[in-house]
C-alpha cells in the first residue's frame, strides 16, 4: 500500500477565523439577518441556518470567486465553500476599466420561487468609456452557477426582495423596474411599498398583507391602481395605498395626522409654537374609546407600527432639529394603548430611524456623524432590555446581506451566534443562541448548565451554582446577568473557571477539568464543506478543486514527465473510482480539467510527491445544495 501523508484543507480568504472562539467555546460572528426573509421557511426547516454570500473579484480580472457561508442557530457552528468561475463570458471586462469601488462584495439574498440567490454589483473605473460602467451577477444556490445579469453605465438599484432591479435615470425619465430572471421590462415609472414603509406610519394599507413580507406597487405617483407585486414584477391583489400627511383642520391646529391600524386609530395634532417647538396632542382611539398618549411640546413626533400590530412605538424629539436633540421613546399595547415601556434615547441624541426585527425587537438609529462610535442596540420589550450591536454589523443586517430560514421567536439578540464545543461535542440551543456583547461572551444558562452537568439557583442577591465537587457563586448585581423572561443569559468569567470550565488558548476553549462523562452534548457529524484546496508545499503551490458539476480542475506545478493522479471514493484508499494519467513538460505548470467523475459527495485524490517516494492525498466534499439543513 502506499505511503500517504494528508495535506490540511484551507480554504482561501477566510475572513471568520478572526472570530473562531472555542469554550470548548467557539464563536463565529457574523452580520445580522434581513428581517424580511426570515419567515421565509416557518414550521418546515430541521435547522435554523443563516447563510451569507462574498464575491471576490481578481485583480487581474481572470476570475471570480464566490464564497459562501452558512451558519447554525442550533449551534452556532459555521461552515465555508469558494466557487470558482473562469468563463470569459461573466468576467470583468478589461475595457471597462481596472479599477474597482471593492474586490471584495457583500452580496443580497433572497429565496426566490426558484431557490435561494445571491446578487452583487461590481463597478469598475478609468476604462475606455472614461465613465463607471455596473455589473450585476447572480449566484444560484441550487445550480452552483454564476449569471451576469446586466451591465449598465448608469446606477443600478437592486430589489432583491421582489425579483426586480432598477435602472436608475437622475429624474431625466423615470426609472425602468426590469425582472431580475430576464432581464424583461417590468414598468417605467411607480413606487415600491414595503413593510418597513408602513410600520414607519408614512402609509396605511387596505387590507393590510396577511404576511410580513410583501411589496405593494403603485404604478403612478396618486397611489392610484397599487397592487400587491409578486416576485419578478406579477400583479397580484389589488391593495388600496393611503398616505397619512399631515392637513389642516377646523380645531385651529396647523395640521394633524391620522393613521388606522386594524381597530386603533392614531391622531397627532400639532401647532406651531415658536421656532423649532411644537404644541402637540396626540391621542389613541379603540373600540370608541379615546386615550391621550402625549400632551406637550415637541420638536417632531413620529410613530411606528410593529410587523404584526402588537405595538405602537411613539417618538418625540426635544430640543432642536441640528441632529443633538434627545428623543423620548414610548412603547403602548397597540390593541388597548397601555403604556408598556419608556426610554430615553441612548446618548442623549435623537432618533433617526427604527427598524424592526420583530413584533418583539426593534433597532434605534442615532443621529451621528460617525455612527461606528455610538452603535446602536437590540430593544427587547417584553423584558424591556438593550443589547448594543457593532454598526457595521447592524448595517449589513438592514441592508439584506444575508438570509435566515427561521424567525426571531424567543430571540433577544438576532446577530452574533456563539457555538459552544466540549471535544467534538456541540450545545444545542433551544432558542437564543450564545452571543458576544462588550466584548464578554454571555450563555443561555438553561442549556450550558444542563450540558455540563450544572445545579444553579438564582437568589435575591446571588446566582449560585454546583457542579459535582465544586461550587461557585456571583452577586446578582453585579453578574451583568440579562433576564429575558424565557432564558437568562450570564458572561463567562470567574464562575465557570471554578467551576473547572477554563478557557484556554484565547479561543475560549473551556478545558474540562471534571472530565464529566455523559455530557448533555450532541454529538457532531463532521461533514467538512471545503471545495477549494490548495496543497502547499516548500517548492510550489497546487491548485486542486472540485467541481459543482463533479469534474476535477488541476493546477500543478514543478511536476516533470508522465504520473498518476488516482480518486477514491473515500479516504481510506480503498474504492478507487479511476486513474487519471497526466504528463508534465519540464518547467510548465500543467492545467487539466477531467471528465465527470462518478462520485457521490466525497472523493480522495493521491497525487506522488516529488522526490520523496511518498504520495500526497486530498480530500474533497461536494456541499449540500438543501439551504434548510446544516
């Protein structure tokens, strides 16, 4: 038999191994999901998986590299494949110029009628047409194949969500809505409506969309004939479009604003005072009955709705409009107006913008310059809790840069999952994952006490816990224990160490010094997702990659004469599928592409080693196509 030596899979350009935490705790960060897609799979997904897309564009234009990323809620583990695509049909052409506004670009997704798809635009400078010229591509997740759907030197404006994309005109014509599968013209002209236009309160709805995810089209600017869209531009129902402006009244008020949802109807009344102060009057009325909800003065106020009606969010700025106001935040029942929370905005400035992960959760954006100093938070009302989240991340997260195949139900904290690993065994959750915040990991305390064998008990003033021999015990005021009503939430720290789960490496990797048999762990399938390989040696570097279509792509270098390439089935060696006979010129790097390999998901590939007697082996994994399991 021969001598193998195996050579370390890697995949290139790996952007997450700067957050592989282990405790046996390891944590991959990665940017918030778009709240739209997340109910996209409700009551048929085994896992919950958010998946996230990187186009690499080469320097020199010869290739594009897709690099996809899935990720489990269930346990916070990630895994990563890179595409390939060398067609020169797609690829970036030279005389559009070589300099681009990103090599590296964060993709949309959606899951369309067809499967779930990722798109990007490149833009490339300084070429002959002395003018930006856009590339818009699709990456297809049930074909592994690249598209490029439109080139176009004017500014391209994608809406993913619904199938379309906009050709966009400065005002000298209206805009052109084209079908993202074809590319045939949709509309020229109208308006898209999408949830977050009306949980802002700046429309209303009739009927309101039974689902949270829907597009409303009007084709004309007196939101005349709108319809509800169906991806790819379809006319589906026909939706009645209010927008709820301000005009005046007989009370003597300078305008007022009205805004039906469901049985609730929301007045605001307002009347000029002085420069930038406003008497205001706002009140609710259900079922006949009024409630004032504010009676004072104010800079602005404005009201959001959440995606199910369960709340009305009531805004009012004090101070001035040049951006250092501070904003009250008002939280009523929208079914019975009772006042259910009240904030001041975080760093005394005001708010600019709210977006809702949830009927439960909702982000606040601050007016700031510099937006990355004063991040904003995840506000969970029911426990009426904030958990600040990087801006960078949050921006991501808004701007549909990846997708989630689950909703946020029992979630306080939708963005940095944390995987928690003893061994090869993996912590399930049950529902919020483990997350980074400040810096400090926190772990739901239901699911890591019962993994690890853990007997705690949370007291007026202290959490104490056992665990075999040893105990541990933390004052509750000073824990920074989050209390979200359906799990607590604790950092690790001292109590985990003397409880004998150390972290170690700086990759919180908890060495278990218990040594605890019959951990409530489940057990991991490794089921490694690797496509790219690239074998390193002192002397030269071989390219070896799988194909979706199950066809081999080599790059050897310094080989000289005729050799064997030989693929197994497995990596035992055992079922060899074919011999492949290769033959090098001296001093040549050797290009092959082989036929279809009959293969299922795995193949190993033998290659001799130069000079050494010895054969090298690489194993390759075709990846799962199922976007619902991990």
């Amino acid at each position: 038999m021969k001598s193998v030596h195996n050579v370390d899979r890697q995949i290139k350009w790996k952007k997450v191994t700067a957050h592989l935490i282990v405790l046996v705790l390891l944590a991959c960060i990665f940017p918030g999901p778009h709240y739209a897609g997340a109910e996209a799979a409700v009551g048929t997904t085994k896992d919950k998986i958010r998946h996230e897309v990187d186009f690499l564009f080469a320097e020199n234009m010869d290739k594009i590299t897709v690099r996809t990323v899935k990720t489990s809620f269930d346990t916070g583990e990630y895994k990563a494949n890179e595409y390939y695509f060398k067609n020169p049909t797609y690829l970036p052409k030279p005389t559009n110029g070589d300099d681009f506004d990103s090599f590296i670009n964060k993709a949309s997704l959606v899951n369309s009628p067809t499967g779930l798809k990722a798109y990007a635009i490149l833009e490339q400078y300084g070429g002959t047409a002395k003018e930006v010229v856009r590339t818009l591509y699709e990456y297809d997740y049930n074909s592994f194949s690249l598209r490029k759907v439109v080139e176009s030197k004017s500014p391209i404006i994608l809406h993913e969500y619904i199938g379309l994309y906009v050709i966009y005109t400065y005002f000298e014509k209206p805009n052109q809505y084209y079908s993202l599968a074809d590319n045939k013209l949709i509309s020229t002209g109208g308006e898209l409506i999408r949830p977050e236009d009306v949980e802002n309160s700046n429309y209303t709805l009739s009927p309101q969309p039974k689902t949270r995810d829907y597009t409303v089209f009007c084709p004309k600017s007196d939101l005349k004939g709108c319809y509800l869209m169906q991806y790819g531009g379809g006319k589906g129902a026909a939706v009645k479009v209010t927008l709820n402006h301000h005009k005046g009244d007989s009370s003597g008020m300078d305008g007022d604003r009205v805004i039906t949802v469901d049985s609730t109807k929301i007045t605001l009344q307002s009347k000029f005072i002085k420069y930038l102060s406003y008497k205001w009057n706002i009140k609710g009325t259900v079922n006949g009955k009024s409630k004032v909800l504010f009676d004072n003065t104010a800079t602005d106020a404005r009201t959001y709705i959440s995606p199910n009606h369960k709340y009305l969010l009531l805004i009012t700025d004090q101070g001035t409009l040049n951006g250092y106001s501070s904003s009250v935040v008002h939280i009523y029942n929208l079914k019975t107006l009772e006042l259910v929370r009240k904030y001041d905005s975080q760093y005394k400035s005001n708010v600019t913008a709210v977006t809702w992960a949830s009927d439960e959760i909702f982000i606040i954006e601050y007016y700031f310059s510099n937006p990355s100093k004063y991040p904003p938070s995840f506000y969970y009302i029911p426990a009426g809790i904030s958990l600040q989240i990087p801006y960078m991340d949050y921006r991501d997260w808004k701007e549909h840069k990846s997708w989630d195949n689950f909703t946020y139900e029992k979630m306080i904290f939708p963005a940095l999952p944390v995987a928690i690993r003893s061994g090869n065994a993996m912590v399930n959750y049950q529902s919020q994952p483990a997350f980074l915040l400040k810096g400090q990991y926190y772990v739901p305390l239901k699911e890591f006490a019962a993994a690890f064998h853990i007997q705690y008990a949370i007291g007026a003033k202290e959490i104490t816990f056992t665990r075999g021999s040893r105990s541990a015990a933390v004052t509750l005021q000073g824990s920074g224990i989050v209390r979200a009503g359906f799990n607590d939430f604790l950092p690790l720290g001292s109590w985990n160490k003397a409880l004998g789960l150390k972290v170690i490496d700086g990759r919180i990797t908890l060495s278990d010094e218990e040594q605890v048999s019959g951990l409530g762990l489940s057990q991991e399938v490794y089921d490694p997702q690797a496509v790219v390989v690239n074998v390193n040696t002192s002397d030269r570097v071989d390219d070896i990659v799988l194909n979706p279509n199950k066809t081999l792509s080599l790059v050897l270098r310094n080989y000289t004469g005729a050799f064997n390439l030989e693929v197994y089935a497995s990596s035992d060696l055992n079922t060899l599928i074919t011999t492949i006979p290769l033959e090098a010129k001296s001093g040549e790097t050797l290009t092959y592409t082989t036929a279809v390999i009959p293969m299922d998901r795995t193949v190993t590939i033998v290659l001799p080693d130069i000079g050494t007697g010895l054969y090298r082996s690489v194993t390759l994994y075709l990846p799962k196509s199922d976007i619902d399991t991990f």
